[in-house]
C-alpha cells in the first residue's frame, strides 16, 4: 500500500473522465487538471512542469493521461536515485495502454495492475523478472518489507541465470508464484518477523503480522525500542500501534506509531470485554484480539540472567479453536506489563481492525463556491468521511462532496448539529462540520466548543479537533468594493435570538462612540425587520447622514450585489440575511472612478 495517495494529471478535458475512473479507484487520489483546459478537477495548475517536478520531489506517485515522453523529459533533471523514486506511469488518452517508468522499488508495477484492471486492459510491464516470475522481488506487496534491497539485484540475476530458491516461511505471493523454489535451493528467501542477517545469497521479508499493545498514555518510544530488542523482533514488521479508545489523544502513543511509519488503532471497552472476563489483562486483551496469535510479553524484572525473557501466551479457544494453554508472564511481585506484542498468523491489515482516532474539523468554505477555499480546506474534503452541516453549505462545496456520508440539517439546529457531528467522530469518522464564511466569526466552531464546554462526553475526549479558517463575509464583502475596513472595525450580529437587543444596542453605541467601522451580520430576516431601523438610528447620532454604507448581498455566489449608499439611505428592505452591511467611520471616503465604477476605503491614518 502506497503511503503517499497519487497525482493523475491531464492536460484537457477529453482526459478528464478517464481520469476519474482511475481516481475512484485509488483511495485518496487527487485529479490535477491544467487551468483553462480542465473543469471539475480537484487542483488546478497553470505551470506543468513545475508542478509535475513538485509532485516527484515530493514523493507523490504520478499517473500522466499524456504521452511518456513529455513525463520522462520534464522529470528527467530529479532522476537520480531508483530506491527514492515514486511511481510514475503515463495512460494513453482513450485508456488503451498504460506504461509503468519509473518507481519500480515502489510498487509501479502493482499501480499499473491496479490501474489496468480498472481500465480493462493489460499493463505495459517491461521488468524481466516480473513477466518471468509472476512477482516483484524488488517490490514486495502490502503487508512485507524487503530487508536487503542491496542484495536483490543480484539475487534476481541469479535466478534469471538459473538458480533455483529455497522458502524459508510464508508467504503466499511467494509460494504461488513462478519461482523456481527447491527445498536444495542454493539461494533463499526468508519470512520472518524476528531480526535476521541477510546475506547475499538470502532475501529476508519482514511480514507485518506484530500488534503493539500499549495502555500506558506515558509509555515512551525508547521502552518500546527496547522491549522489541529483547523480543528480537523487526521494526518493519510492526503493523500498528493498538491501544483503549480512552487513551487515544495521548501523544505518546502517537509518537511510538510515527516512530514505526505505522497507523493507530484502538478499540472500545465492550470489544474487549470477552478477553478481559476471561482473566486476559488489558495489553493482552488487545493483542489477541488484533491479531488473534502468539502474544509475547516484555521481560519480568525477576528473570534470572540467561533465562529467556520472552513469554509466549496461547489465545483462548474462542480466538484459537483450542483450549487456552497460558504461561505466566509476569512474576506476582510485578505489575502487569504496560504494553506487549503479538504475532498474528498473517498480515495485518489495520484499517480492518478497531478504529482510527475520531476527527473532527470546523471548516470555513469562504462565502461561496471552491474559488473561495483555502488548499487546507479542499485537502479536509478530500480526506473527510462524513459532511455535517445546511444543505446550502454542503452544496457549496461542489464535488468535493462527492462519496461522503451527508448530514444535513435546518440551520437553526446548531446544538444538534455539533452533537451529531462530536458522536460521529467519537466512532472513528472523520467528520467535517460545514460552514460558509469563517467558522469561528457567528458560525459552528463556537456551537462546537459550546457543546463540549456544557454537554460533555466522556467518549468525546478521544476526537482530534481542529479549525480550518475560511474567508469571512465581511473581507469578501469588503474587498468586492476597496478597502472600507483599512482601519480599526468591529463585527455585530443584529440577531437577537442568542442575546438580548438590549446588549446589541449597547454595542452598537459604543462602536459608533468609538469610530470604528461596523460590518453587520444578519441585519434582518423575514421575522425580524425593525432592529436595522433601530441600528440606523442609533448611528445617527455619532455619524453624518452622508456616511458610506456598502451593501454586499450573495458574495461569491449565483446574484452577487453590491451597492455603495448612504447611511440615511439605509432601510430595512436594503438586507436580508444574504446582506452584509457595512457602515463606514467618519474617515471612509468614496472614490469615484473615471471608469464609472465606485470604490470604498478607511484611510490607514487619522487626520
């Protein structure tokens, strides 16, 4: 499995269909698509080669709908070292052919499979060994790690030339290859999950079949460094890091698993609630029921020096289909260990296993359609699983929408939403709460907080949250006119459904009081009509009549408005809840222009 989710780029439109049956069946792929030639791709590029150089530099598998040529010529300047190389490959336009180039130590050839059996056609693999062998020595599949990459070179032609290979372990893409295996194999291949030698004449696979069990949130990289040294177990075959989902935003745990390159996983009380009723401790009860295998415990302190520091613990008929043999694996004088290990009888693959921590993030979409989003906000979409959030939100984020889980709800639902939204995440989603603007400025990161603040949930701590800002109205509505908030202002909502009018007018005197420029959010809806009257009149009495007003109505959307007016000019049916208004301070001055068109700003200075 590639760590880094591929590129497929084109160049106009016609490839952009194929483009997408390629994408969809790569988990995180984006579509980059030229700029001027290409609609509905995920980025946008104006320079190719930059970008194509940015994306290899950078460790991104690239799938070019182009001819191989213009690929291997724009790169050829960064081809230099075939170990750090990503796949590149390059698919004919009507999806006919497609050709691994580069990245054979990294899984090019799988991609190609992959990609041709989405298309339908056979992959263009030149590799020798490959077409011979029906395997890639050089580039092992998911789930195995090539210890000895230096000697396979040599290995491999070795084979070519004759050389029959003994397999020491298992391995099925190994065993139901076309290798020439003999049990008198002058070469041989070795799987195992212990710290070997290889040599020359030896391939050594490291499996990913080890779970790390920890349920100390203290419990420290070097420990575990050691604890795999005294197991002699290989670092690369550890396929997670496992752990109680009580646990799951300590840091160290998450620093043991970057540590490793591997993912968490976690599991909740009532997963291991069968193990534990059986006498099972916490670190064994995740392990077997990760791996279902042999756990092998950290030392006991009492052991006697030359005795095996190692215990092996069978799984209960349950988990084994056999009855429960369990040495002791820890002396009565000792506690019981705070992380362990076990081996499961195959591969592990993670993503199957427990959940990941729960995400949760508070997004910004600026005021409209994906022009507006920040490149932190497209990568949340993308890699989101569910979206919560108003229809009307949900729709402006166009097709980055495209395979999520939709939540919509009325958006006077706030409280719900951010519930629903916390409880998702707490069951190992990655949840994105949908808001247009900037999230934190009268929008759901406030509703967020408030309802962890006041309705707290004990499974809510796990959730990793974050905030990604978007492009406020007021900025949107502001930069469509000039600059009318060059110099200090304020935001205040007319909305008197969270606060009292009592506390509105009182801010609204005071920032009048003040000079400062005000941007009015939710200046009047269809129940509620009098209180931008009310503003307007209060303002009155600290600004002349002739003060600029900018009316920005549907900015960045389908019947933008704007409108420059004075303040006694300004009447309830001027807004709507679409509006931002924006009242100047006694310096905002009106340019006209010699096109026609008229701009807005606050001087920097004072007079």
């Amino acid at each position: 499995m590639m760590k880094v989710a591929p590129a497929v780029v084109v160049l106009s439109q016609n490839s952009v269909a194929l483009a997408r049956r390629i994408t969809t069946a790569l988990p995180g792929a984006k579509l980059y698509g030229l700029a001027g030639r290409t609609s509905g791709v995920d980025v946008s590029f104006t320079n190719f080669g930059d970008t194509l150089r940015e994306l290899f530099a950078g460790g991104t598998p690239i799938i070019g709908i182009c001819a191989a040529g213009i690929l291997i010529r724009t790169l050829a300047p960064l081809i230099s070292d075939k170990r750090q190389e990503p796949p590149l490959l390059a698919v004919a336009e009507d999806g006919s052919v497609v050709v691994p180039l580069l990245g054979g130590l990294n899984g090019v050839n799988d991609l190609a499979r992959r990609i041709a059996e989405v298309l339908e056609v056979k992959p263009a693999i030149t590799t020798t060994g490959d077409i011979r062998f029906r395997t890639a020595l050089l580039s092992p599949p998911s789930g195995y790690h090539l210890a000895n990459p230096d000697d396979a070179k040599k290995f491999i032609s070795d084979l070519l030339a004759g050389a029959r290979v003994k397999l020491l372990g298992t391995a099925p893409w190994l065993s139901d290859s076309q290798l020439p295996i003999d049990s008198e194999g002058e070469l041989t291949i070795q799987v195992t999950e212990r710290l070997v030698t290889p040599s020359a004449n030896c391939l050594v696979y490291h499996p990913q079949t080890v779970a790390i069990a920890i349920t100390d949130p203290s419990v420290t990289v070097d420990s575990i460094q050691q604890f795999l040294a005294d197991a002699q177990l290989a670092p690369p075959s550890i396929a997670a890091v496992f752990a109680p989902i009580a646990i799951a935003s300590s840091p160290a745990i998450q620093a043991i698993a970057d540590t490793y390159g591997v993912p968490t996983r976690f599991f909740t009380p009532s997963q291991l609630e069968s193990l534990l009723t059986q006498g099972y401790t916490l670190p064994e009860a995740i392990a077997l029921t990760a791996t279902q295998g042999q756990l092998i415990s950290p030392p006991s302190p009492s052991s006697p020096v030359g005795e095996s520091r190692l215990r092996s613990i069978t799984a209960s008929r349950s988990l084994r289909e056999a009855a429960p043999t369990r040495s002791v694996a820890f002396s009565h004088t000792t506690s019981p260990p705070s992380h362990i290990a076990a081996i499961s009888p195959q591969p592990i693959d993670p993503n199957t296993i427990g959940q990941p921590r729960g995400r949760l993030a508070i997004i910004g979409t600026g005021p409209g359609g994906l022009q507006w989003m920040s490149p932190e906000v497209k990568e949340i979409l993308t890699s989101a699983t569910d979206l919560v959030g108003y229809k009307t939100y949900l729709d402006l984020v166009g097709s980055l929408a495209d395979g999520k889980q939709r939540h919509e709800s009325d958006n006077r639902e706030e409280i719900a939403r951010a519930t629903m939204a916390l409880d998702l995440a707490a069951t190992g989603r990655y949840v994105v709460v949908v808001s247009s603007g900037d999230p934190g400025i009268y929008a759901m990161a406030a509703a967020v907080f408030e309802v962890l603040d006041y309705h707290h949930k004990p499974e809510w701590d796990s959730i990793d949250i974050h905030v990604a800002p978007g492009i406020s109205a007021m900025q949107a509505a502001a930069a469509t006119i000039g600059a009318p908030l060059g110099h200090d202002f304020c935001a205040i909502s007319l909305s008197d459904i969270l606060k009292p009018w009592s506390i509105i007018e009182q801010r609204i005197a005071a920032a009048a009081q003040a000079d400062f420029v005000i941007a009015f959010y939710n200046p009047v809806s269809r129940d509620r009509t009098w209180q931008l009257t009310e503003a307007k009149n209060i303002l009155l009495q600290y600004r002349k009549p002739t003060t600029p007003v900018v009316l920005a109505r549907n900015v960045g959307r389908p019947g933008q408005s704007v409108k420059v007016i004075t303040l006694d000019q300004l009447a309830a049916d001027s807004a709507d809840m679409r509006t931002v208004i924006i009242v100047g301070s006694t310096q905002t001055r009106i340019i006209e222009r010699s096109d026609g068109n008229i701009s807005v700003y606050t001087p920097r200075r004072y007079k």
